[in-house]
C-alpha cells in the first residue's frame, strides 16, 4: 500500500511537471523539455536494445550448437 500511495504521488508530481503554465495556470511547464529528452533518448535506446538483442541471438546460437553436439555423443 505504501508503494501504491508514492507511486501515486511521483505520477502526480511529474504530471505537474509536464503542465504548461499557460493551460491551466500552474505546473512547471517543463512539457518541451521532456520530448527533446524523449527524442534524444528514443535513437540511444534502440541502439541499446539492439546490441541487447544481437547479444541474445548470438548466445542462442551458441546453445543451439552445444544442445546438437551433445545430441550426437
């Protein structure tokens, strides 16, 4: 429950963070600031989860090829 309640309250507070002033009258207005983050950030995440990805593929291949070598003693 604690969790629950600080989880509600981090949501809230980046939610007041992201509003722009003009809207309702309060908030940060950090709104822009948060997608060039997400825009620069969104390319160095696929980089990273693809070299995760290739990293996986070439340890599958590795145990496939130990599974078949087993398989033939």
């Amino acid at each position: 429950m604690k969790a629950f309640i600080i989880g509600l309250i981090i949501i809230a507070a980046a939610v007041f963070a992201i509003i722009p002033r003009e809207i309702i009258g309060f908030g940060l207005g950090w709104g822009d600031d948060v997608l060039a983050f997400l825009r620069g950030g969104a390319p160095v995440a696929a980089i990273l989860l693809g070299l995760v990805a290739v990293f996986i593929g070439i340890s599958d291949i590795k145990d496939r090829a130990e599974a078949r070598k087993e398989e033939r003693e």
